[in-house]
C-alpha cells in the first residue's frame, strides 16, 4: 500500500538520421514514509541511459543508480 514500483522507457530518434537514438529506461522504487506528510516518501532507482552514437569521449551506455527524498503535490 505503501510501496510502488515503476518501470518506463523512452526513445529519442534523430528525425534526420534514424540510427541515431538515445533510450532512457529508468526503475525506481517509492516508499511513502510512514507518520510523514502526505506525499513525502523515499526513492531509490537505477537509469539506464544508452547513446548509440556517442561523442568520442563518452562510453555509449551510463547506468546511474539514485536516491532521495521526494514530495508529491
């Protein structure tokens, strides 16, 4: 009741160039915090960021683990 787990994922295609995309695919993991607020609740997630043609500097796929303090309004 308390908990919810969320799964999404995105495409970004260049118009002009269709092999070249961005897809972002986040999971994330909201705990409302029990005695808070209303909306006040815990988050921790993992984004999977991947480029299919990165600058040359830049590794095509960034995994970015999170956490924090949200409030929903």
């Amino acid at each position: 009741e308390r908990q919810t787990i969320a799964f999404n994922a995105s495409i970004a295609p260049n118009i002009e160039d269709l092999s070249d995309y961005r897809i972002q695919a986040p999971l994330e993991y909201v705990l409302a915090l029990a005695g808070a607020p209303k909306g006040l609740a815990l988050t921790l997630g993992l984004r999977n960021i991947y480029d299919s043609k990165p600058d040359d500097d830049v590794e095509g796929n960034e995994l970015r683990i999170y956490g924090g303090i949200r409030y929903d309004f």
